[in-house]
C-alpha cells in the first residue's frame, strides 16, 4: 500500500479521502486533534519535514517512520493569509507556501500543496464541489444545494483538470455565513443573491460527506471527494 504524509491535516477532510483513493495516510497538525482518525503527530508541520529532510525518524500515534517510508506529502499551509478576507482582520497570518514547497520539492517526492484561490501555486488545478456531485437538500424547503468551494491544488504530477457544473442554489460551509438565502424564486429568475447562505450542520455534513468533524472543523476542511480524485491521480503516476 502506498503511504502520505497529510501537512497540516486539521481534523482530516484530506487524509479521508486520500484512504478513499487506496492511501495509508499520517497526519501533522500544530493543534490537538483528537477526532483526527489517523496515526498523528501534533507539531509544526515544516519543523517535523526538516526532521524527515535531515534523515530522522518521527513518531506518528507510535508508528515511527523515516521519510523513506512515504511515497507521497499533500499539504494545506494555513490560507488566511490568501483569503479574499485577509482584509478583514488584522491578524498577521504566515506565508508558508514558499519555504513549504523548498522542502517539498527537496524531498524529490510526489507532492501536492492545497489552498485557496488567491494563493500563490504553480500552475494549479482548480476544484469544485459541483465536479463531484456534491449536493444535499436543504431541510427548510426541500431547495437542492450544491458546494461549489473552490480550491486549487498545485503538484509536480499531472493532474487533469475538471469542469465546474454550478446549477443550484449555493450552500456554504464556513463560518460566519448569513442563514438567509435567497428564494427558490429569484433563483429560478437568475437573481441568486451574493451568495454566504450557510444552512444548517446536518445539510453541511451531507454537501461535504464529512460527518465526525465540529462546526468549525467542517469549516476548515477539504471535502475528501477533491482529495480521493488528486489521490487516484498520484497513485496512478507512481504505478
């Protein structure tokens, strides 16, 4: 079975759909995560890479491993600072993507860095939760939602790209989003509203297929239908 290395793995939207895709799948993360379901190391993600660069073994939830044991690292650096939002507050949030993707391509492994639109990638794949199918009826009234949650995925594999299908009422899964929507209606009329419609966490769970993780986990999370697709991609190349 091939292995990852999931950086900054948070509860673990990436890491599940990277099993999906048939990958034994570690975890970092600089926070606890306790419903993080995979061997885990809580850390800073770049010092526990420079730890593997520099021929040391870490311990996983015990499992200790080499950097000779991984065949692949998927990373998703901290993206406030790329947000449309990194406005909005003056917290000064890191840029980690360049000195993260120095080490990640020293590694001479398959890599993958996630993030945001907006964020500094190489040429990178963009995905879209209506790629997937991902969709869930809102409890209200029935309305059919759909994710759309754009991110990009840059790799030093060939990832073929996917086109978005949006279709439906939008149903977000963030924080912070308004619990109006825009009616079925206006929808139909073509006036959807500026979107921020954030239903309720049942119907959130059901658009992100993630159903162990907190309100604000699900926030932060990567649905694992983007990463079960990368992960097909990447276990293709290696084959």
């Amino acid at each position: 079975m091939v292995r990852i290395l999931d950086l900054f793995c948070g509860a673990g939207g990436a890491s599940l759909g990277y099993v999906r895709a048939g990958w034994e799948v570690v975890g970092v993360d600089l926070n606890p995560m306790p419903r993080y379901p995979m061997p885990f190391k809580q850390g800073d993600a770049l010092a526990v890479l420079r730890q593997l660069l520099d021929g040391e073994s870490v311990s996983f939830s015990g499992h200790v491993l080499g950097l000779h044991h991984f065949d692949a690292i998927h990373a998703s650096p901290p993206c406030q600072s790329y947000s449309v939002t990194r406005h909005s507050h003056s917290i000064e949030y890191p840029r980690l993507i360049e000195p993260l993707r120095e080490l990640l391509i020293e590694t001479t492994l398959p890599y993958v860095i996630e993030n945001v639109v907006g964020a500094p990638l190489h040429d990178p794949l963009t995905l879209c939760g209506t790629m997937f199918g991902l969709t869930a009826k809102d409890t209200r009234d029935g309305t059919l939602l759909e994710l759309r949650r754009h991110r990009l995925f840059e790799s030093n594999v060939e990832l073929p790209p996917l086109e978005c299908k949006h279709e439906h009422a939008v149903g977000g899964v963030y924080g912070g989003g308004s619990s109006r929507r825009s009616s079925t209606r206006d929808w139909e009329k073509g006036r959807p509203g500026r979107g921020g419609y954030t239903p309720v966490k049942a119907v959130r769970e059901n658009l992100m297929g993630i159903y162990t993780m907190t309100s604000r986990e699900l926030s932060e999370a990567i649905p694992p239908a983007y990463t079960e697709y990368v992960g097909r991609q990447l276990a293709e190349a290696i084959a």
